[in-house]
C-alpha cells in the first residue's frame, strides 16, 4: 500500500457519487459531469450478495458520506510498461482513493477487515 499522498499534480480531486461495493466506487471529477467508476487497488473485497460485501459497501458509504465536506483525492498510478489504457478494467479507473494526506480508502477498507489486500487472501490482510 502506499504510505503517503502522491503530490497532488499527479492526482485529481473528485467529489463521491456513491458506492457499487466495498472496492468500486463511483466520483466525479472537479468541473465534470461525467460519472467516474474507480476500482479500489489493493483492496478486494467479497461480493456484494454476501453479508461481508454488504457490511464492506455500508463501511465505504458511511466513511464517505461523513467525509463529503473534505476535499478527496484519487491517485491512478500509471501502469507499469503499458499502455495508458490499460489503466482502466472493465470501464473502470484503477487507483487509490485519498480521503486525507495520508490515508486511503482502500487501506480503511482493509483495516476494517472487510477486503483482503490481494485477490483471494485473507480478509483484513
């Protein structure tokens, strides 16, 4: 996980939308109508039909409807040695969701223990 806050020149201030689950979201970019699907790097979490999902999707609406009124921050890391596109997987942005200068979404997410950092590890790991 990353452990602080990229410089903002390489990150986009959004506004939350709302939340598929617990490891997509949707935001909107400053000055933009256009709705943003984001998927959470380094945080999966189980599927939203579970009771874990459920909990996981109430954690990231809870946390980001408290945090409306600070100013959120999405990082989207370039991929490594790809091209630019192959940031984006099935339509969505992948990238890390600051919600302060050192905290992400994505590690909330994990220390709640409701994703794993890894697809199919331990949850809250």
């Amino acid at each position: 996980m990353l452990e602080e806050c990229p410089p903002v020149g390489l990150c986009l201030h959004v506004d939350y939308v709302r939340a598929r689950d617990a490891d997509t979201i949707e935001v909107r970019i400053h000055g933009s109508a256009f709705v943003w699907a984001v998927r959470l790097l380094e945080c999966w979490a189980p599927p939203l039909r579970s009771d874990a999902g459920a909990r996981g999707k109430a954690f990231v609406e809870e946390i980001l409807e408290d945090e409306s009124s600070q100013e959120l921050r999405l990082y989207v890391p370039p991929p490594k040695g790809q091209q630019p596109l192959k940031a984006l997987t099935f339509d969505r942005i992948l990238g890390y969701l600051f919600v302060d200068d050192t905290t992400t979404l994505n590690q909330m997410v994990v220390s709640a223990g409701l994703a794993s950092t890894t697809k199919g590890g331990a949850i809250g790991m």
